[in-house]
C-alpha cells in the first residue's frame, strides 16, 4: 500500500474515532475541507504545516527513522 494511502486511512480512521465530520476536523486544524478530502482520498501533493496542522488536532505523531539515525543510535546504546 502507497504511504500517502496509509497516511490517509490513519487519518479517516482517527476523525471518525474522534466523532469528526471533515468540515469539523478542517475548523479545528484552520484548513480548508477540500484539504481533508483530498488527504483522505490519497491525494499525494499536501504542504507539510497543512499536515502537520491537521496531525496536531487528531494528536498523530510522525516520527522519523533513517538507517543512519539507527546506526547512531545502536552506537550510541553500545558506548552507553
């Protein structure tokens, strides 16, 4: 599955948990309801404070992770 489909499907699923209608769910984030549509929907072009925005209200975390942040780290645990 595309992530930009995951991510979609992660955030239906939270507005629909959080009793949200999408004009809702658009209010409380201050974005337009064509953007929670067209998130919802898959649409892979979203600028990333509009995400981040809607994220916050539906309190969904991202976290980054790199082979490189990993390698760091497993370095860091082994000096530790």
């Amino acid at each position: 599955m595309a992530q930009s489909q995951e991510l979609a499907e992660l955030i239906r699923l939270h507005r629909k948990v959080a009793k949200l209608s999408r004009v809702q769910l658009a209010e409380l984030a201050e974005v337009g309801k064509t953007v929670i549509y067209n998130i919802e929907h898959g649409k892979e072009s979203v600028q990333l404070d509009t995400l981040q925005k809607i994220l916050n209200v539906l309190n969904i975390k991202i976290v980054l992770t790199s082979p490189l942040m990993e390698d760091l780290q497993n370095t860091e645990n082994e000096k530790g």
